[in-house]
C-alpha cells in the first residue's frame, strides 16, 4: 500500500511541474517545457541522486583502515540482510546525522557525521545504519532523491516567474500571457503543494525504514534510545546543508518554530516513531514466548 501511495505521490509532483509550466509558460509549449522538465529531473536524479546528495553534505569517502569500526557495523548488518555493501561517507560535523543514497543497492552509499559517531554508543549506532540499509533496501533513496529533485524544479520555476512579473511584467503581450492573479496564485501555491507532497512521501517511508531496523537488528529499543538521543542533539546543533534533502536525514536536521516545524516536518514525529517501535518489540517479544 505505501509503494502505491507513493508512486501516486510521485506521479503528482511531475503533474504539478507540468501544469506549473503550462500556467505560467503558456500553452503547448509551456506543457512541452513541463513534460520534459520532469523527464530530466527524474532521469537525472535516478543517475545522479547520490552524488548531489553527498556533495549536498559535503560527505567525504573513508577507507576501512580509517573507520574500521564503522566498515565491522555495515558489514555485519549487510551479511545479515544479504546486501551488497554500501560506499560509506563521513560528513564533518558534530552535528549528529545520518543518511543513504544511491538509485538501488548495487550503487548505494551510507553517510554519518562525526557528531553520530561520538554520541551513539554501538548497538545505537548499528540501529542507524541498520534504518539507512533498509531505506537503500526498499529504494526509499531514490525516491526520496526523485522527490527533491522535481520540488526544486517547481520552486526554480516558480522563482523565475516571479521575477519575471516584477521586472518584466509590465512589457508582457496580455493577449497571450497568464491572468496576473493566476500567475500569482501558481508562483504561491505550486511549492507549498510541491512541499507538502514531497514532505508526505518521506513519511510513508520512515516508519517501514524503521520496522525494517528493528528486523536486521532484533533490538527494536536500541534505534528508539537513538532516536530519542538524535532529536535531542538536532535541537541544540542543527546540521548544514540543502533543506530540499532533509528527507534523507533520519531525523529532521534543522531547527525552526516548533509548531511549524512539526507542519512542515520531514519525518514522523520522533514520539510517534518510539511508540511504533516499542509496540513491535512487544511484538517480538510476545513472538518469541509463545514459541516455549
């Protein structure tokens, strides 16, 4: 059900470029400019979703001999999930932070900051990694790298016409150009969809990437005290980079008015997370006995 609903969401987002592009372009050629918009922003983030994401961070490739911890925690985690193993980055920052890219497992990377790797003891830090791989496991990284992707296409588009309303408005051919309050309330409204829209997708998707950590794992209590330890450094030091891949993050890096930020957050409240993740240790438990 969820890769439906996210498909559909997917599918909506491309519609609203398009439909962007007719309103504020014009005509044929304005739906022309859409459609191909959206062709190239999918095609492109599907080859290059992980490097944009990476550079997003400024993530830096480690070697083995570098973090031989971190390479023993993926490696374990992917013999036990039958994965191939991830290219693995370093974001430099204390901020505390991780992340998955790629377009599907066999070209997939996994970053963490230098703040994760002080703060998370290791069966916290192993639950990180295990919600990362199963995000790359369930293509959520591409999706979520589709979804930005195309949001940032409505947004330029949106921004480049309301420049051109307020430095060229005034020498426009009326005859073949937008009613002005349509032009206005698409350059308005059009982002805010393309937001809310993008914003759905990544909240179908944690609560699967979580229930699947909690699988590789079998210790569903460990991502939940990370969790709860991660919001909690978020507050104080929001980590730096592009907000349009915040949904890659897997907690909501960057600070802001509360109620705002739970309108227009990312992720699942991190409560909301803790509780789903306890009731399906519960689960494991109960699993468990009734086997004796």
């Amino acid at each position: 059900m969820n890769q439906i609903k996210t498909v559909a969401l997917l599918g909506l987002l491309s519609a609203i470029l398009i439909i962007i592009s007719y309103k504020l372009i014009g005509g044929a050629a304005g739906a022309f400019v859409g459609i191909a918009l959206a062709a190239v922003t999918n095609l492109g983030s599907w080859y290059f979703s992980d490097r944009i994401a990476l550079a997003a961070y400024g993530a830096q490739p480690v070697s083995e001999a570098e973090a031989p911890s971190l390479y023993r925690i993926v490696r374990r985690l992917c013999e036990r999930g039958n994965l191939p193993m991830p290219a693995i980055y370093i974001v430099p920052t204390p901020a505390a932070n991780a992340f998955a890219t790629g377009r599907d497992p066999e070209h997939a990377a996994v970053a963490v900051t230098e703040g994760i790797l002080n703060i998370l003891p290791e069966d916290e830090l192993e639950a990180v990694i295990a919600h990362e791989l199963s995000h790359i496991n369930n293509r959520d990284t591409l999706i979520q790298a589709v979804a930005a992707t195309v949001a940032g296409a409505i947004s330029f588009i949106a921004q480049m016409a309301s420049y051109s309303m307020w430095f060229f408005g005034g020498n426009r051919d009326e005859r073949n150009s937008p009613h002005p309050l349509v032009m206005l309330l698409t350059i308005i409204l059009a982002p805010i969809a393309a937001s809310i829209i993008q914003l759905a997708i990544s909240r179908t998707r944690e609560f699967a990437a979580d229930a699947g950590a909690a699988k590789l794992t079998g210790d569903p209590r460990a991502l939940a005290r990370a969790l709860q330890r991660l919001e909690n450094n978020a507050r104080q030091m929001p980590i730096e980079g592009n907000p349009a891949f915040e949904p890659l993050l897997i907690v909501n890096g960057f600070s802001g008015e509360q109620f705002l930020s739970s309108l227009f957050s990312t992720h699942p409240s991190t409560e909301a997370r803790i509780q789903a993740l306890l009731k399906l240790e519960q689960e494991i438990l109960r699993m468990s006995g009734s086997r004796f």
